[in-house]
C-alpha cells in the first residue's frame, strides 16, 4: 500500500486484458475505505463512483479539501452508516486521483501516458476494481452501489460477478449509451480536442491545459444531466437577473447563465 499525498494504493500484478485489446499488468489502483471491515466479512460495500468523482466518498477530500461527493449519505448514522458497514471505493483507471490513467508516467518515455494512454470501458473498470476484494480478502460483498457512471459499473459488476455481492444499487444509469449521450460526448471530445492548448494531447507534457474546449465540454454534458421536461420545468424561458431581453451576447436566460456557471 502507498500513501504518498494521502492515497492509498495498491499494485496489480496479475495481467488485465482490456476490451481494446491490450494488456496492463503491475498497474496502481487507488482506493479508500471506511468503517470496518467485520471479523466474518460480510459487510463490505463496494461504492463505484461517477465520472466526476473520486475514492473520496465522504468527509473531507484530503486532495482537493472538498466535502466528498455522498457525504450526505455515507457516513456514521447515515442511509449507509459506516459504524455498520465498511465502504470501499476506488477511483476507476482512466481516473486522476492515483490510478492508472493518462496522468501516468510511461517508464520507457519518462513522460506522462497522455493519448498513449489505453482506450477504457466501463468492463475494463469495474474487472480492475475487483482485485480489491482479493485484497481484502472478501468473498461476498454485503452491496454494490454507485449513480451515473458508477450506477453504470453496478449493473456491469452484477454481469461479470453475479455471485459476489449480496445485493446492487444502481442509481440514475443505463446499460448502454443511446446516439444522442455517443454525440453529446463525441461533441465534448470535438471541443476540449478544437481548445489550441489540446497540442494533439501532449498537454499535459507542456504544462498546458485545454480550459477553454474543458468548459464547453462540461457545458455540453451538463444538458445531458437533465432530461428535456426536467430543464423545462426548472428553466422554462425564465430570464436571468432582468426583466426583458439585451439582445447581447450576455445570458439573457437562465438556462444560459446555469450553463456558463457550469463550464
């Protein structure tokens, strides 16, 4: 185990074959837990987290110092509560809080993997995320959960293992994306890779960052996080902040300013 900046990780040694075709072996997993693991070992909760999010389910984010993502559901005396059960939570390879991802460093090059980094599914995580239970030694866990992308594992942990866990949570997920979420991510991609700091996506080599096409990214996928009578029911036409239109390039809408906010 490593805890270098306050990360827990561990080493896989045993070989993975990705979905892509290549094989990673002796790779990092970071991960987090609390609670305690019972003497008989039946009350684990392994916790999959989404796209945004990291092994820091609950308390404070030692990295970022921010409440973690379901610290409102986790925790003592909480809907799960951590003087019961023993969560675990790793971030998924592909992550950049201590896995193995695009952030790592390629021993024969000395750089950072960047787009050399392997193309990864969501099998490819949730089989990397399984060698936890070798490492503590569980047979059977007590449940899964995770919402979005980590709902997303759920349903592909309870395909692959369907013996190893008791029970599954998914929350707010699909088993596979339809053509509108594959061209609202491809339009995402179009935007961080159109960003002139992309540099063919050696940026992280060149201490750049793609900030610009990032937040027309993440503006992109925000109107995925609602559905279309959800955003009309919270928006509508409604202006932001005036009462009549500026015929400008400001955001005279709310759903306009929400978006800016969240880019």
């Amino acid at each position: 185990m490593n805890t270098k900046e306050n990360i827990k990780k561990i080493i896989i040694e045993k070989p993975l074959k990705l979905d892509c075709g290549k094989t990673i072996s002796n790779y990092p997993i970071a991960y987090e837990t609390y609670g305690k693991l019972s003497e008989k070992k039946d009350n684990a909760i392994l916790a999959f987290h989404a796209l945004s999010g990291d092994q820091f389910v609950t308390g404070t984010n030692p990295i970022t110092n921010k409440s973690g993502w379901w610290s409102y559901l986790v925790g003592p005396n909480k809907a799960i509560d951590t003087n019961k059960f023993f969560v675990i939570c790793a971030n998924v390879i592909g992550g950049c809080m201590g896995s193995y991802g695009p952030n790592s460093v390629d021993p024969k090059t000395n750089k950072k993997l960047g787009t050399n980094f392997p193309v990864i599914t969501i099998n490819d995580m949730v089989n990397a995320q399984y060698n936890l239970l070798d490492f503590f030694k569980i047979d059977r866990l007590f449940s899964i959960m995770g919402g979005s992308m980590g709902g997303m594992q759920v349903l592909q942990f309870v395909a692959n293992y369907p013996g190893k866990t008791k029970t599954a949570i998914p929350i707010a997920c699909t088993a596979s994306h339809s053509a509108q979420n594959i061209a609202l991510n491809e339009l995402g991609r179009q935007a961080i890779m159109a960003d002139n700091n992309w540099k063919k996506g050696d940026y992280l080599n060149l201490d750049n960052s793609p900030d610009k096409g990032l937040s027309v990214a993440r503006m992109a996928a925000h109107i995925t996080y609602l559905s279309q009578k959800g955003l009309q029911e919270k928006f509508g036409r409604k202006l932001q902040e005036r009462d009549d239109l500026k015929f400008s390039f400001d955001a005279d809408f709310q759903i306009e300013s929400y978006l800016r906010h969240q880019g």
